[in-house]
C-alpha cells in the first residue's frame, strides 16, 4: 500500500511542478516545460550541478 502510495504521490508532485513552471513562468522568454529539449535540457543542468557538487566534496 505504501508503494502505491508513493507511486501515486511521485506522479501527482512529478505533474504539479511542471504545471507550476509552466504557469508562473513569463511566457515571452521561456517555452513550456512539456517540451523534451526543455525539460532534457534543465536535466542535464541538473545533472551538472550534482556532479560539480560531488566533486567538491570528494576532494
């Protein structure tokens, strides 16, 4: 029951946050997060800034 919770609740936070950016961002200047190059794009980004940070902390 909890894992179906959590797949639930992943899901429902996963679709509330894209609506979020894609809602509160301006319009003029950023494409909508649903977009794969986009959201590909904020991944990598993502994906760099874990990495810089291990780095630093693994000396």
């Amino acid at each position: 029951m909890r894992f179906l919770f959590g797949i639930v609740l992943g899901c429902a936070l996963t679709i509330g946050g894209v609506y979020a950016v894609d809602h509160f961002t301006d319009r003029a200047t950023a494409r909508p997060m649903v977009n794969w190059d986009v959201v590909a794009k904020h991944v990598d980004g993502l994906t760099m800034l874990a990495r810089d940070g291990w780095r630093r902390i693994g000396g």
